[in-house]
C-alpha cells in the first residue's frame, strides 16, 4: 500500500527514540505526537499518545519484557488518561500476573498469541480491585491454545454473561470479585 505519513523523530543522549511526531495526511502539520520511556537496559517501558497533537495525551501504554528482551505484556490507560491506572492488559508471552503497577480497576485481558499460559492469584485480583469487591475483569482470545491458572480461591459458577455472541463463564474469589472468561480460553483453579 501507498503510505503518505511523514515522520520525525527526535532521540536521547543514548540514540533512543524519544518522540515520534507523525503527519498523518501528508498536509505538512503534525497531527500525532508519541513520546517514549526507556528502562535502563533500553526496553521502551512507556509510550504516551497525543492522538491529536493538541497537547493532551490520549492513551498511555506500559510495557513489560521477558528475560529475552521479548514483549511480554502491554497495559493500557486509554480511559482517565494520566492516572497511572490501565484499563486493557494485553499479553504475549507465558507470564504470572504479580506486578499490580498500573492494574488497578483493570477491566479487560486478552490473549495475543496462541497457546499461552497466564497465572493470576486471588491476592492480585484483590489489587486489580482496589477493595471493590464486586469488580470483575474480562478475559479475551480469538487465539486457540490459551490456558488460565486461577491461583488460590477461585470458584467457577453456573453465571455467564453474553461478549461477542460467546457466553463467558463466570469465576469468582472470596471477596466478590469475578473473572469473566472467553469460554475458548481453558480455565485451571490451582
């Protein structure tokens, strides 16, 4: 395909990207800003989005990486944008869920690849929660393969709720709190 995006680019001190300024429509403004966090083994660890160029940012994405330098997970804050707090988990690699850093009130999960394996215990769903006690967090994949280990006191009931034309099945701990799981996604209370 035609692409008539113009680019700029502008680096740190260690030859790092640290902002992308885009042209979307090739009229010579800017309309898209993102600027760019690096950790200090040099994994882009945050990315803020000025979808607009208008001085606000409109979607910030926290990035984890594995011990081989992969993209393990991305969580985004695309809903009160700034508040440290992000809304989609989105994973990539086989991981447990134990950083809680920027989960709070977390509402969606989804598997990105085939064949994953994700761990979270009834203590994190508790963090994800923030004391609400009746939050529920739902689990997606189009992938096939993806595995679930619910981690402590997790019980599974009769309830489904409708995502997508598929009934999810319902998963609560003992605090109230519920995943909603795609029901292609294999479940295992541990």
């Amino acid at each position: 395909g035609v692409n008539d995006e113009n680019r700029s680019y502008e680096y740190d001190d260690k030859g790092q990207r640290v902002k992308w300024l885009k042209d979307l429509d090739a009229n010579g403004s800017i309309d898209k800003v993102e600027k760019g966090t690096y950790d200090d083994e040099g994994h882009l660890v945050k990315l803020e989005i000025d979808n607009n160029n208008d001085g606000n940012v409109d979607r910030i994405d926290f990035r984890s990486y594995d011990d081989f330098d992969d993209l393990a997970s991305l969580a985004r804050d695309n809903k009160e944008v700034g508040d440290g707090n992000a809304e989609q988990l989105f994973f990539y690699k086989n991981t447990e869920i134990s950083n809680t850093d920027h989960l709070s009130g977390l509402e969606n999960i989804y598997f990105q690849k085939d064949n994953l394996e994700v761990t979270i215990s009834d203590d994190v769903l508790d963090k994800i929660a923030n004391d609400d006690n009746s939050h529920k967090v739902i689990v997606n994949s189009k992938k096939s393969g993806d595995v679930l280990n619910l981690d402590g006191n997790f019980v599974k009931t009769t309830d489904t709720e409708a995502h997508g034309g598929q009934d999810y099945v319902k998963y609560t701990d003992d605090a109230g709190n519920a995943l909603i799981v795609d029901p292609d996604v294999t479940v295992n209370i541990i």
